[in-house]
C-alpha cells in the first residue's frame, strides 16, 4: 500500500513539474492583448494648441487617465498595450492649463506623433 502512494505521489508530482509557467505561455491562447487607459492617436496629440480649452482637450483626447487633486491644472493620460505581462507600447501624455486654456503638452506620445507624422507624408 505504501508503494503504490509513493508512487501515485511521484506520478502526481512529475506531472505538476511539466506545467511550469514558462511552457503555458508559450501557447497562443495564453497570450491575451491588453490595452489600459486612452488611445492616444497621433493625428489628435498633434492637432493640440495652446490656447484650447479644457473643453476642447476633454473631446478630442477623452477623459484623462489621472486627474490629480492636488495638481488641478494639470491632466494625464496614459496608454498601455501589454502581451503576456510584456508591455509592447506604454505611452503618456501630459496636458497643463493656465486656468481653463491649455498652456504646454509633454511626454513620450508627443514624440511618437511628431515621428509617425513624417512617415504618413511620404
């Protein structure tokens, strides 16, 4: 009777070992897309102007991701696209205001719009 435990156990226990986490993910199935936050599209990051109101911003980008209690003139809008807990593409988008008008806009979706702009022109 004890054999055929410690058998059944060591059955059981090479069978757990060959569902490690590095195999399940490699099946496509596993691999689910997820996207966080806003899309930021690049033809709308560069269709912002100072001097827009928050209005204005708030229909073209969407709501912001982040809007902090303590920084009220300033919006935050982020994206992310993650495969397998990969991220693939993280971008963010930083709006200031000088009172109800956009006054600047930074971070790394301003980039990607300004390189993905020339290549849409040729």
């Amino acid at each position: 009777m004890n054999k055929f435990i410690i058998l059944t156990l060591a059955v059981a226990a090479m069978g757990l070992s060959a569902c490690s986490s590095e195999r399940v993910s490699n099946f496509p199935s596993y691999k689910l897309k997820v996207e966080q936050g806003n899309e930021l599209d690049a033809n709308k990051v560069k269709q912002l102007q100072a001097g827009m109101t928050r209005e204005q911003v708030r229909l073209l980008l969407g709501t912001p991701s982040i809007r902090s209690a303590f920084h009220a003139n300033r919006w935050d809008y982020q994206f992310l696209i993650s495969r397998n807990g990969v991220v693939k593409e993280n971008h963010n988008l930083t709006v200031y205001f000088d009172g109800d008008l956009l006054s600047r806009v930074e971070g790394s979706a301003v980039d990607a719009a300004a390189q993905a702009t020339p290549a849409a022109a040729e």
